[in-house]
C-alpha cells in the first residue's frame, strides 16, 4: 500500500477499504507518515467525505491505535455521555455522581475546553487538590471501590485520535462529520464501555449551527457506535443559548451542587434528568425513561448523589471547601427594555474565554474562578436597568468596558415577546 | 495574519489577497509554516482553485522566495524555452545551440525528468564529465564568453517552489493548473529571462490529457508570465505519441546531434523549427515565421548549430566521443497486421523508465545508455515480422519478456489506415 495513492483515491472521490485506512492510521500513529501526508488526507476528506462503512472503519482503526480497556468485573454495564460541547455545558459534573448513585458504575473521561466551548476537565481542575491524572487501571480500582472516577484523557488511548485532533486543529479540517465522530467514538470503544448517551449539541454556540447537520452527525455516530459493539442512544438539544446560569469553572461546579441539591436552574436539571433516564435505560438500572427520571430524582432528594459528589472530589484528592471565589464582580445592566429574542451563545462563551475561564491560545492558563452568571436567557422581559449577567473577574487590567459591550452585543432584545417557545430537547 | 485563517478562508472558496499569500510563501520558504499546513492549504487549492490574480501574486511571490538573476549585459535578449514533459522530448538538447548560433544568449535551466516523463537536466548528464551545477553568476559568465549555458535549477532561484514542488508530489496535489504555472514560471522569472516560449504538451503522454485542460494552462501561463514582465508565446503541441523517435538519456543526445545535421525524425525538426522560430521572433532576431525558419535552416545546413552544441559540451567539460553505448539491442516484432492507430504514451514512458532510462522512484539511478528507438509510429502500416521498436538495455537480470509485452500492448494496431491526419502543432 502507498500512501499518496491513498491520499489521491479519497481526493478522487472514491471509496477507501479498511485495510487502506487502517494502513493510514497506524502508520501515521507510529510516526511513518509524517503529518503532511495525514493534513493533506484529512482536506481530501473535508472536500469529499466518508461514507458510512469509511468511517466504521476510519474509528476501528483509532481505537485500535493504542490500549482498549477492559471494564469487565465491575458491577453493571458502564454507560457514558458525551457531549459535542456547547457553552456552560456542565452537565458531566452533576450527572456522573448522580447516574453513579443509581448504580452504574462510571468512569468518565473528559477533555479540555477548546475555543468557545468549556471542557469538564478544566472545571474538575478548579477544585483544589483534585487529582485528575489518573491512568486507566487506576481509575478502574477507584471506580470498583467508590462507584465512580473522572479523569483526563490519559495518553494510552486512541493516541491516533490525539495526533489527528491536534493537525485537525492546526490545519482547518475541524468541520467534518466523519472526522468528529471517528474523535469522539475511538476514545470511547477504547475506554471499553458497554454503553454511551450522546448530547448533539445544535445551535449558535454549537459545532453543529443546524438542526440538518446535527441530524447527519447524530445519525452517524449512531451507526458507527453500534457497529464497533456499544449501546448508543443520541439527544439532539439545544445550544441557541448557554445551558443554565453559570459560564466558568468554579462557578459550573458550584452550579452542579445546586443541581444535586434540586436547586439548579430549569434547563439544566432537566437536560441532566432527561441524559440520566437515557443512561439509567441503557444500562439496566430502569425498564423505561419514567422509572429512571423516579429514580434520579429520589437520589437527589435525598442527597445521595451529592454525597456521591463529594465522595468523589475527596477520594481523587480535591478540597471543595476552597474552591476559588473571584476577587470582583461586576453586574451588567441592559440599558433597553424588551424581551430577549435570541443570544449569540458563541459570542458569550469568547466573553467568558476574555474574562479567564477558558482560552483564548491553546498555551493559555485559566483563571478558575473568573466567568459569568446569566440572569436573564430567552424569553425573559426586560426593564431599563434590569442585571443581564454578572461578570467575575481578578484580572484587574482587563478591558472590562469592552467585555461588558461585547457581552451586551450578544444578547438581541425585540421589542415584542418571542412567539417560539424554547425547545430544550430536539430529538 | 494567521496561516489557519487564510487556510480555512481557501478551504470556503474565498479569494486570498497578495498580502496573504505572499505571508504564506514566505513563511513556508523560512520555515515558519510548517510542512502540514502548507499540504492542507495545496489541497484546499486543489479543490477550490485559484483566480487569475491569485496565481499572479502567487507565482510572484514564489519567484521572490529567493534571489532573482540580473542578466543584463548580454547581447541580445534571453528567450528561454520551457515543455510542460513529455516522452522523448528531448528539444531543448538541439533548440538551445540552435538558436544560441542565431545569436540569442542561451541560459537554459532544466530539470530531472519526472514520473514516466525525462529530464533535458538527466539527458545532459548522460555526456561523461558533463558539469551541470554551475552557479547562476558561473553560468552567466559562459553565456557571456560563449553564448549559451544549460545548467540544473540552482537552489539560489525560486526555493519556496523546490520545497512546494517535493510536498505536492508526496501528498497528491500535483495537478491543479494554478500551482503548475507558478512552479513554472516562478523559476523562469527569477532566472531573470525577457521572455518564455512555452510547450504545453497535450495528450496521452503528458500532464494534460485533453486540449481544454492544456487550453487552460497555456492561457493561465500567458496571463501570468505577461503580468510578471515577460514577453509570451504559448504553442499546444501533441504528446499522443512520443516524439522522434529516441527515448532514452544518450539515445536522445544523439538524435538532437542527428537533428542539428538535419537528419532528425520529421516531427522532432518540426517542432524545433517551430519553436526556434518563436524564440527568434520574440528575441527580435527575426521579424517573421518564416524569416525565422530560414536562418533556423541555414545554421543547420552549415553546420553552425552543430558546432554551438559541441562547443558548449566540450565548455561544460563534457566527452561526447565517451557517449556510453548499450550493451544490449533487443528488437520488437509485431505479430499483427494493420497501421498503429494509438500509442498509449505513458506506458511507452513506463516502458523506458523500467530498462533503467527513467526513475521508478525519486532515488533510483539512471543507466544513461538505456532506452528505446521507435521504428514505427501512428499511420505507419505493419506487416507481421515487422520491428516496431529497439530496446537497448545493460541490465541483464530485467524481465525482458514482460518488458516488451508491456510495449507491445501499448501499440493500437487496426485493420485500416486511420483517417485522421497526425497533428503535431494544436495551437
């Protein structure tokens, strides 16, 4: 096999076989074909695509590029979720501990933020103390004792994916579905679950801008997570504004306790009952999605997904009590009256990156504590004066004036209630 | 600027503007730009194309990569002479003395063949002792003394098309028609010359198949080299079967000595005419065609030309008495009757490459005295016994059978005389 006569077979517009493509991975994870050869391939296949049976293959062979995990001898399917990413997405946080405390054991592993969008992992890291580094057998044991592990993306899985991410990244080939579903899937055959429920996020603040581009990735991920062996069940939800209040590590953290206490925002304990039933079914802890939700929402009356919570930060070493408190906050008040008619989720999730949450270079350090609290989202009326958000900061020297207009620039005010109700859950 | 911007803004079909590109050249040339994401950028080039302008700034910017030779001084303007490849195009090895002893200054750099196509540069070095590296001030310096100079690309011109030209072949972006007119003319422009004829080769043989892509090219040449301050001429010649009738390094020297003694096969004297007759007109030697062709003849009747390119061998330190001879004469018969009515060109190419007269990898070495003679081509009439071609070879342990079957299934035969009429010169 060549690999030029592969890179111009998929320019062509033709099929590759498993065996070319896996030729391909392997030699590009063992450092034969250099990155040039992979960046041309992967803009050959922005341009041209893959079809079902390519990218079957095309995440076999990622997942097959390092370690596979085996999970067998724990006590329960384990089921993960994964999210395509949005803003104030911290749904993992809550989530894990809860589905943990109904009984499915959970190792889940998460990865950074990356451009607009937070990544679990970053919020785990505001917790003082905690230890995310944990290597796959290591979690394993945790996850036998307590139930439960959260981790980073630890290298010996799917190290092609890592690669490939990274010259996706640095080459302008991000945008491609079968690309994004070989990422998102090879690490998690690798992590040997039995299950996943996947969160396709749609919307402004989303990957996917379009219900109809959103549609094809979930159907693919579908597709290619059945055929390489897991239970899959995919929700198409909404990233037309950032989910609940709080956009920023410590807050999201804060933001998960209030939702395992039952006091989180609407929006967000919803779309964290509504993933768990799906996890819950899966696994066989519930025989239907209303059980489930029963389920879930008892563990949370009485406390025993927090408890899991907190169980969890302290066994993996993290000090909840010194969470970071930023040393200012800063309301923003709308200065037009009206209705909140739409929110540019992107643009809020930059405001957020600019205030220290997340980065702006890949080489940048968070400020754990710095980033937003929403008190308004769509639909809610609006006087002259009224706090749209408060903004959280330690960075004295930042360009607050210019920050509070961009956040005020996102936010579009109509003067008329919008007629569309908010759908929180598309599919 | 940032390189992923203008890689993502090609990728979307937008037009890039000179400063952009010329950001991305130069980057790439220093090394600033990385390898990856000049190859994601040439395949995004290659699905989307480029604009006139975009290949003008290209072009320019590749050509100011590196030094640009001052050749005034010289008497007479330098018109150079350059063929987008073919099978058995050897021209330039009797073109150049030609019309040096009609007293245009020749500095002509050439380069290695490529694929199933020959280098004039590999051609050349079949002479013993011949010294093709000179540098452009050594070069020029002969010109001055003797008239002419045929020397390889030297690394001082145009190094960001070195670099970009070894990328494309290993990532399959060769064949986009704005990159092969910036790679050609790139050279030429910083070669310092006054003017270009250029050979668009067309055909079975050659880069461009069809008359529409080689009507493209040659027009996208002219533009670009016309923008760039050079005097144009652009012919469309055939390349459906190969031309003369030497194919092969030494095998070709001695055709163009043939030639020069006005003994050369039809269409090879043809196109040398032809072409030196550009070149005459455009170096304002001559005011017309025909004027042109004349002098063309007469320095080839007394033996002017003949001694030019003897001269200029023997300046170069080269040993034409030491032409190396095959060892081995191989004739091919037909077994079949008819007239040839197509000759598959590139297997023709294919053929001479595997005897040890062209590469079948970019570090194979050459046997200079390797190759073929045709005996017959396209309208000749075949009786059963016939020799259709001579292969001369030193290599005794090469499948000879499998050899001239290849060249035996690339020969057409029909049962009746074709009734088109063989056309050399397109446009």
């Amino acid at each position: 096999m060549n690999v030029i006569e592969i890179i111009i077979k998929k320019r062509n517009g033709q099929s590759l076989s498993a065996a070319e493509i896996k030729y391909l991975i392997d030699g590009y994870t063992s450092g034969n074909i250099p990155d040039y050869q992979m960046a041309s391939f992967l803009m050959a296949v922005y341009f041209q695509g893959m079809s079902l049976a390519e990218t079957i293959a095309l995440t076999k062979a990622m997942a097959c590029s390092g370690k596979i995990l085996k999970l067998n001898g724990l006590k329960g399917m384990v089921i993960d979720k994964h999210s395509t990413g949005g803003v104030g997405d911290g749904i993992s946080l809550a989530l894990a501990p809860l589905v943990s405390a109904a009984g499915l054991p959970v190792l889940m592993m998460s990865g950074r933020g990356l451009g607009h969008t937070g990544g679990t992992l970053d919020k785990l890291a505001s917790v003082p103390g905690l230890n995310t580094s944990l290597t796959g057998s290591q979690a394993l044991k945790q996850v036998r004792k307590i139930g439960i592990a959260m981790i980073g993306q630890t290298a010996e899985l799917s190290p092609a994916d890592k690669k490939i991410y990274a010259l996706r990244d640095a080459t302008g080939t991000v945008e491609n579905i079968s690309l994004i579903c070989a990422s998102i899937l090879s690490k998690k055959i690798a992590a040997g679950i039995d299950g996943l429920v996947l969160d396709v996020k749609c919307g402004n603040g989303a990957f996917m801008p379009d219900l109809a581009t959103a549609h094809d990735l979930a159907a693919i991920l579908k597709a290619v997570g059945k055929k390489n062996g897991l239970k899959m069940k995919v929700l198409i939800t909404d990233m037309n504004q950032p989910l609940g209040k709080a956009i920023g590590n410590s807050l999201e953290i804060k933001q998960a306790i209030d939702v395992l206490q039952g006091n989180g925002p609407a929006d967000f304990m919803e779309l964290t009952l509504a993933l768990g039933a799906e996890m819950l079914v899966l696994g066989k802890k519930a025989g239907t999605g209303r059980e489930a939700r029963k389920i879930l929402q008892s563990l949370i009356a009485n406390r025993r997904a927090l408890d899991k919570f907190y169980l969890l930060l302290k066994t993996q070493g993290g000090k909840i009590q010194q969470l970071p408190q930023a040393r200012h906050e800063l309301e923003i008040k709308t200065t037009a009256r009206g209705y909140i008619c739409g929110m540019n989720t992107r643009e809020i999730g930059l405001v957020a990156a600019m205030l220290g949450a997340g980065r702006q270079k890949k080489e940048d350090s968070l400020d754990y504590s710095a980033g937003l609290i929403l008190h308004k989202k769509f639909g809610d009326e609006l006087r002259v004066g009224d706090p749209l958000a408060s903004i959280y900061y330690n960075n004295e020297t930042l360009p607050l004036k210019e920050i509070a207009q961009k956040f005020i620039a996102a936010i579009k005010i109509g003067k008329i209630k919008p007629e569309v109700k908010y759908s929180l859950i598309y599919q």
